[in-house]
C-alpha cells in the first residue's frame, strides 16, 4: 500500500492548544483522522511531527526513495530553512507532488511569514482553511495521482 507523508515542523505537536485563535483546536491526532477518512483506499497516510530541522529533511529524502507524494507543513521552518528548501527541491525533481501547506494564512500575518522559501520548489501551496488545507492537499494528491 502506497504512503502519502503529512509532514509538520516545529510546534505543531502542540495543536489544540497552542494559539487555538490562529491554529484552531484540533490536535494533530483528529487530523489525522480527517485525513485517515478521505484517503484514498490504496493509500495510507503517514502522519508524523518533529522540532528537529535534520529529521524532517531527511523525512523527504524518504519521499524521493519511496516515491511518496508529500503534504508539508514546514511550520516557522517556512521562513528560513535553505536546507529543508533543498530537500524538499528533490521530492519535486523526482516528478513528485509536494504541496506546502499552512493552517493560517501567513500573508494575514506578522511580516516576517509573508516569506516562504519553499513555495517556489513546492507544487503548490494552500494556507488559511485550518484542517481543510490538508484536506484540500489530499484531494489534490488524489486528483492526480
């Protein structure tokens, strides 16, 4: 059965309860039942969260491996990391899909999240609708897989 990785960076082991204003309620574990309820029956969804930048890299060097299509959510990873940037520029090489995906909208927010440096690797992008950004990436995923 073929995986679809759901990649989350830092902090976002902490949903529910960290700023449920800006990130909603949900913790990661009812998103992965959200996803697990519209994955595609040939599929799985390898849901995992990590603070560590060395581990989520080498997560999408998994992708390119396993031929895994990717949803990420790099998390404050999205501002500055030029090696998960790299990274995930592999996924999208190997002719996989790879969309960067944000539960809030960062362009609404602080100036300093208006700048993603994996959106221009990414397949695409989709930020502000909460779990339905990961929904809408699987959907995706499905579309043209």
């Amino acid at each position: 059965m073929a995986s679809i990785l759901v990649l989350n960076g830092p902090n976002l082991g902490r949903l529910g309860s960290r700023e449920p204003d800006v990130y909603g309620s949900g913790t990661l574990a009812e998103l992965r039942a959200e996803l697990d309820r519209e994955v595609p029956s040939d599929h799985v969804i390898d849901l995992r969260q990590t603070n560590d930048e060395a581990e989520l890299i080498g997560w999408l060097y998994e992708a390119v491996d396993t031929a895994s299509p990717v949803i990420l959510n790099p998390a404050a990873f999205t501002h500055y990391s030029y090696a998960l940037r790299d990274a995930a520029a592999l996924v999208t090489k190997a002719g996989l899909i790879l969309v960067e995906v944000h539960l809030s909208n960062p362009h609404a927010r602080e100036e300093f999240r208006h700048t993603s440096v994996i959106s221009g690797v990414a397949t695409g992008v989709i930020a502000g609708f909460g779990f339905d950004s990961y929904l809408l990436a699987l959907d995706l995923i499905k579309r043209r897989s």
